[in-house]
C-alpha cells in the first residue's frame, strides 16, 4: 500500500495471482471435471473484480477523504481475509473424494430426505413415502426414525383407507338394493383391487351373487303364486324381469307355466281389446291395440289388430278434440 492508505496494483496483481493458483491448484489434484473449473474461476473472477472496483475508486480519491478512505479500506481487508478464507475452503471441498463429501453433507441430505417424507405424508402418497423410508434406513443408517415414519405411513393409510373402503361398500349395498347386479358386480371388483389390503373388501363378490340369488328366488315365488292366482298382469310383469336374471337353464323349469301365463295375457288383452272396440272406447281400444301388438307381435290376434289400428287411432284423436 502507498502512504494514503491505497492499494497499490502490485496487491491487486497478488490478489489476482492467488485465484489463479486456487484455480489450478484444483486443477491439479484432478478431482473437479471441466465444468466445475469454469464455475469456479467464474465465481473468483466476480468476486474479485467486484473487491477490487471500491479499492480503484479508493486509490483516486482526494487527501480530504482520509478518514472515509481508511474506514473504507479497514472494511474491504476484512472482505479479503473472508474472500481468501471461503476460497481455502472452496479449494478443500474440490480436492475430497465424493464419498468424503458425502460425509461432509451426510446430515443436510438426511434433513432434506425426512422433509420429503413428511410432504408424501401430507399428500397421502404413501408408496413414495416408504420408498424414502427404506432409503432414510438402508442408505444412511437412521433406522430407528424410519421405523418411526413407517408407522406413521401404515397408521394414517389405514385410517384413510378404512374411510374409503367404507363408503365405497356403502355404494355397493345401494346398488345391490337397487337391483343392479352388473354394475354392482363391477364396483365389488374394483373395491376389492383397491383395498386389497384390508379385511372389510373380502366376499364382496359372493355378498352380491348372494343377494342376487336371494332376489332371483323371491321374483320366481311371486311369479309362481301369481300364475296360480291367475294374477297375470303381476305374473307378466315378474316373468319380464325373470328374462334379465335367469338363463336359458334356468329358466326352462319354468317355461311351461310361462306359456300359460302368457297365453292367458294375450287371451286377457284380446277380450280388452274386442270390448273397448265394441262400447267405442277408442282410446283404450288403441291402447290396448297397441299392446298386443308390442307384447305378442307374431300372434295372429296382432296381426288382426294391425288391420284395425289406424282407424281405432283417428277416431281416438276425433273424439280428442
């Protein structure tokens, strides 16, 4: 330094000249790749043009600012002194191995890893929790805070699945009252692939094939005791929804007494029918025309009606308006 307290650029050039030996110092020990060694000199050469800018503009100012300029100058020896110190660190960092900087960074990677932890939690994604589980025990050794997350994870699924699965199986049971055996037996299927895990999915498929059986018995009783009672609209009505739940063997045993019954609704609908026609009763004429032809299209009893129907129809709407 000169008389007034300035640098002189025989300090500035030694500055300079000890980046440059920390830059190939670093170079030499051969551990930083390429990369490494541009981002260092990059960060050197910042950090030392921004300390060397206030020390040129120090070096130029008047004999009146002395006190300023050794305030100034007391204030840029101590930004040397932490310059040189972080870049004596910076070097030693380079020079380790990386398992030796993985040692060094050991604790901070564990605090970052138990952090992730707590958000997979929070987000209840409970499968990428346990894998940084078994990372946190297996790769650094924290096996007793592991365990005590792993805990934590089966304890809060649990409850949130058992939640879940609850609801899910009261969805189930509505659409089992609801006599929805398809949709229900897909639903089953998908509770029980979800929740596999838990007690409460097991039988949900036999809990909905049984509840069809119990129905399917019930409907093909009530057709049974309507039949013999020559109830047959209600017999009709049961034996359209035994066709969605019997098949072709099941429901041969009752094919003979369907026969009767339907034989007995069209024998029912065609006396309606010739009555309406015959008090003039057209409305209920069409409607019960339109019938037979619906229910019993190849009989002959339909094909009479087609003949009849258009004129029962304009004379409905005459008597209409």
């Amino acid at each position: 330094m000169d008389e007034q307290g300035r640098l002189s650029p025989g300090w500035i050039v030694t500055i300079y000249g000890g980046a440059a030996v920390v830059a190939v110092g670093a170079m030499m020990h051969g551990v930083a790749n390429s990369k490494e060694i541009w981002i260092l000199a990059g960060i050197v050469m910042l950090l030392l043009t921004l300390i060397s800018l206030p020390v040129c503009l120090a070096a130029q100012s008047s004999g009146d600012q002395e006190k300023d300029q050794s305030i100034e100058l007391d204030r840029i020896r101590t930004q040397i002194r932490s310059l040189s110190d972080t870049m004596n660190s910076l070097n030693e960092t380079i020079i380790l191995s990386d398992d030796a900087r993985r040692v060094i960074n050991r604790r901070k990677e564990r605090d970052l890893l138990c952090k992730a932890i707590e958000e997979d939690i929070q987000l209840q994604e409970w499968d990428a929790g346990l894998v940084l589980v078994r990372e946190l025990a297996e790769r650094f050794g924290y096996r007793v805070e592991a365990e005590q997350f792993r805990t934590r994870i089966e304890s809060a699924r649990a409850q949130t699945h058992s939640k879940a699965v609850h609801e899910a199986i009261h969805g189930l049971e509505e659409l089992i009252a609801s006599h929805k055996w398809d949709q229900a037996l897909t639903e089953a299927a998908r509770i029980s692939r979800v929740f596999h895990e838990l007690p409460q999915v097991e039988g949900l498929r036999h809990r909905v094939v049984s509840a069809r059986d119990r129905h399917k018995e019930a409907i093909e009783r009530r057709f049974l005791e309507a039949a013999q009672n020559d109830n047959i609209e209600e017999a009709m009505d049961l034996l359209h929804e035994m066709d969605h739940l019997l098949d072709e063997h099941e429901a041969e045993q009752f094919r003979e007494v369907a026969r009767g019954v339907i034989g007995k609704a069209r024998d029912n609908l065609g006396v309606q029918f010739k009555l309406a026609v015959k008090d003039r009763a057209w409305n209920e004429a069409q409607s019960v025309g339109e019938r037979i032809i619906d229910e019993f299209p190849n009989s002959r009893m339909a094909n009479e009606v087609r003949e009849m129907i258009d004129q029962i129809r304009e004379r409905a709407n005459t008597m209409s308006r």
